[in-house]
C-alpha cells in the first residue's frame, strides 16, 4: 500500500509542477491554447496518443470489445494505429497545419467559421463540441472508480474529485504546453505499464500457449463457432468492423485530437510525429485490446449486471486484482495517466471553443488578450466541475439518459465534423448548405437513435454501428451536396511531393534567413 500511495503521489507532484513551469508560456491565447505552435514531433504524437486512448479504452473498451470477440478484437487496436493515427497524421496533419496557419485558426468552430465565411457554422459547431463534449468528459472518470476501489477501496466520488482537483491545477497553471508535457510523461507510463501488465496477466494463466488453449474452448453465445475468442475475426465480424470504423475513423473528425496538428512544429515534425503516433497506438491500443482478448477467463469471478450481462467495467479490474501490488501501482498511474491527459485536452478544446467561438463577439463584445486568458480558465474550472458533478449523478442514481449521451458522444461530433472538415481541407468547391447538412445529419442520426433505443425501438440496435454510419455519411453527404448548391470560393493548393507543412517550412526559413541579414 505504502508503494502504491508513494507512486500516485510522485505522480501528481509531477503533474502539478509541469503546469508550474508551463506558465510562462501562457501570456497570451496563442500560447495557453496551442503552445504558439511551436510543439515538436515527439510530445505532439504523444499528446496525440493519450488523448485518443484514455480510462475509457483501457478499462471500458477493452473489456467489452475484448469479451464479445476475444483476441480479434485487436483489430480495433490496429485500426487505431493505421487508421486513426498513421493516415489521419499523413492525411490531416500537413494540410490542417498550414491552413489553419494561413487563415488564423485557433479552433475547429474558427476553422469553420473562416473557411466557409459563415459565423452561422461557427457558432452552430461549437454548440455541438460544447454539447458533445462534456458528456465525454464525464466518461473519463468511470474507469479510474473502480481500479482505485480495488487498490485503496476508495469511494468513487473521492477518485473523481481528487482527479478533478489535479487536472485543473496543471491545466490552469500552464495551458497546452503543461499537458503536452503532461501528456508526453504519461505515455511513457502507459506504454511500459501496459506491456508489463499483459506479461503479468498471461503468465498468471500458464503462459501464452496455455491461455489462448483455455480461452479456445469457451463457446461464443448464438455461435456454433470452434474456438470463436480465438479465431482471427471473431464471432461477429460486422460489429467488430462497426468498432474499427467508429474508433478508427472518429479521431479526424474529433476538435480535441484535431487540435494536435494546428499546435506542431512545422517542417518534418508531421512526419516525425506521425511514425511515433502510430507506433504509441499500436502498442497501447493494440496491447489493450489484447489484454481484454483474455477476460472471458475470468467469466466465474467478473461482475454480472441485473440483466445477465457481465458489468464490462469490471471485467479489466477483475484480471488485474490477482497481481502484485507493485504491479497494481503500475496499472493506477497507468490509468490516471490516460484519464488526466484525455481530461486536460478535452477541457482546454471547451474552455478556448466556447470564449473564442461563442463568447467573443456575441456574449461580450469587446475581449483583450488578458480577458480572453481569464474566461478560458474560468471556463476550464467550470467544465471540469460540470463534468465530474454529471460522472456523480450518472453513478449514484438511475438516470440512463447521461450514460446514452457519453456513449453517442463520439459518433456525433465525428458523424457532424469529419466530412466538412475534411473536404474543406482539400476541396474549393465545398458549400455551406453541405457542411450545414453534414452537421444536422450527424447530431440527428445519433441522438435519434438513441431517443429511441430509450422508448424500447432503436433505429440501429449498436450505438457503435450509429456512430460509424454517421461519419461515413458525413464524407457522402458533403461532396454530394456541394454539387447542386453554391460552394463558398476559396483557394487551395493542391498536394505536392514535399507536402504543404514542407511548403510553409521552407517560407520560414526563407523569412529567417531573410531577417538574420
């Protein structure tokens, strides 16, 4: 115990004075929100990474997906290298630089707003990340419960506000170069602890041989499958695709991961970064999703809800509360690392959209820099406090409508921003009325389908298969509908060898060397 407590407090005594030093990077808007787009290759990917993989994969996602398909729900883990890292750094990362660059872009809302000259789509975007947002936030918290109950027996609501307490002083404190540094500290953590917890977990089974043996003879329900947890696609290989896509896909479309590639470095850093990203994934992502692959082992000691389903939160505490106390200590800071870090980056994206996309200009007229400084803190404050209040209520009552919320989150900001963001990156034939339609279907899909999955008729009975249809609609609709209504003119360069982040690199330099003489 006295370990375990030493670690976590080695931890937030990091954490803390990371934001500390951070803080003379924080005089002005440009540095507390995008570190004066200056971060290099290496916390950028990292950044990346622990934004995208939080409490929510580790402990919710793996456990689930790793229960319903058994190993091959690595597929998700490696659809989240190749797919959601690798290409969206290639595709996204060099275009959204320079152009969020050229037209001055702090935000996704901005990027809209001045893309397609329009304060309607500015507005109406941060509306939905405001919206969207913090129900995802309050999701951070529910992996952290009930891994530190088994390693302090802790209460829930005392996990939550201590994480709360410590996210917010180092976000405050430092802004985005306290949690890219932050973040790249934490990823060091994961991805150690993440292979040393699945080395412990196979070798409590017998070893590899002897666990993939016993897990190939548990039968998959509704499957006459031979050996279903241990076949390469699994024993429902449309929903599993459903996941990849949703998991996958999701990133390029979501502002907080979006934002990664407005703060780097230009020149080779995209490229840099991008290698880097992808290995972080496949070793995090694809090592938790490995590690779930296993849970149907311990399916006689795993908590089964009132409906006969097992509590898939509690499927990747139950494989870890037979290891050593060290290595527990390990998983915790693990944990805590991916929740502060997903935590931070998600309340800096909803502090700075809602003070420079609906505050500004509309709520209050006229905002120095210093103003601007002053309401995003508050505001961080503010949503970190909603958050953690809904992540409480969800927990100690019945209300089902916060928890359909947190799930649809992904799906909708994704299914409303991945294709007007997307083509408007590499199209100057892109309209209004596209990105308008693309934002209606998107949040209407999703929160339709979850407003009937409450009354008992879902339109689509997976809100994962919901939220993956609605991020491919989005990439139809818009170039589909551009072709019959007006496009908004805007010039954009078309793709060349040396890529557009290799362009903007060699004005720099050009306007350095100019200076130095």
């Amino acid at each position: 115990m006295v370990a375990k407590i030493c670690m976590v407090l080695i931890f937030v005594g990091v954490a803390v004075g990371v934001g500390l030093y951070c803080r003379r990077t924080t005089t002005s808007v440009d540095g507390f929100v995008l570190g004066g787009r200056n971060v290099g290759p290496w916390m950028s990917a990292f950044a990346y990474g622990t934004s995208y993989f939080s409490a929510v994969v580790f402990v919710g996602y793996a456990g689930q997906f790793g229960w319903k398909y058994g190993i091959a729900a690595v597929w998700a883990g490696i659809g989240n290298a190749i797919l959601g890292s690798l290409l969206a750094w290639w595709v996204l990362g060099p275009r959204t630089r320079e152009m969020t660059h050229r037209l001055g872009a702090t935000t996704m809302p901005e990027f809209f707003g001045k893309r397609f000259k329009s304060k309607g789509l500015r507005i109406a975007s941060a509306a939905i990340i405001f919206v969207f947002l913090i129900p995802y936030t309050a999701s951070v918290y529910n992996g952290l419960s009930r891994l530190f109950g088994m390693a302090f027996g802790l209460p829930y609501e005392v996990c939550v506000i201590g994480m709360a307490v410590i996210t917010c002083l180092y976000v405050v404190l430092g802004g985005y170069m306290a949690t890219v540094m932050n973040d790249f500290l934490q990823g060091i953590v994961m991805l150690f602890g993440i292979v040393a917890v699945i080395a412990a977990v196979i070798l409590n089974n017998g070893g590899f041989s002897e666990a993939i043996t016993t897990l190939s003879q548990i039968p998959a329900e509704g499957s006459q499958m031979a050996g279903p947890f241990v076949s390469m696609f699994g024993p429902d290989l449309f929903n599993l695709l459903g996941v990849v896509v949703l998991t996958s896909l999701g990133t390029w479309g979501l502002p907080q991961m979006v934002q990664k590639f407005y703060a780097i470095k230009s020149g080779p850093a995209v490229k840099q970064g991008a290698i880097i990203s992808t290995l972080f994934a496949f070793v995090v992502a694809g090592g938790s999703y490995f590690l779930g692959g296993f849970g149907r082992l311990y399916a006689d000691k795993i908590e089964i809800g009132p409906t006969g389903i097992p509590v898939y939160d509690s499927i990747i505490p139950t494989m870890l509360s037979t290891l050593p106390d060290i290595l527990i200590g390990i998983v915790i800071v693990l944990v805590l690392s991916a929740s502060m870090s997903t935590l931070s980056s998600l309340v800096l994206t909803s502090s700075s959209t809602l003070t420079l996309d609906l505050l500004q200009s509309n709520v209050v007229k006229k905002m120095s820099e210093q103003s601007k400084l002053g309401w995003m803190r508050v505001l961080i404050v503010v949503f970190i406090i909603v958050s953690a209040a809904l992540a409480l209520v969800q927990y100690n009552s019945s209300i089902t409508f916060i928890a359909q919320l947190m799930g649809i989150s992904w799906g909708a900001l994704a299914g409303a921003f991945l294709g007007p963001f997307l083509w408007g990156l590499y199209s100057g034939r892109i309209s209004k009325a596209a990105v308008w339609c693309s934002f209606i279907v998107g949040v209407c899909l999703t929160c339709g389908n979850m407003v009937l999955t409450l009354m008992g008729t879902p339109l689509i009975a997976s809100p994962i298969n919901c939220g993956a249809l609605a991020m491919l609609l989005s990439l139809i609709i818009v170039p589909v509908v551009s072709l019959f209504t007006k496009s908004v003119p805007f010039e954009v360069n078309p793709p060349s060898p040396e890529g557009a982040i290799d362009r903007e690199y060699q004005h720099e330099l050009a306007a350095e060397r100019k200076g130095a003489e």
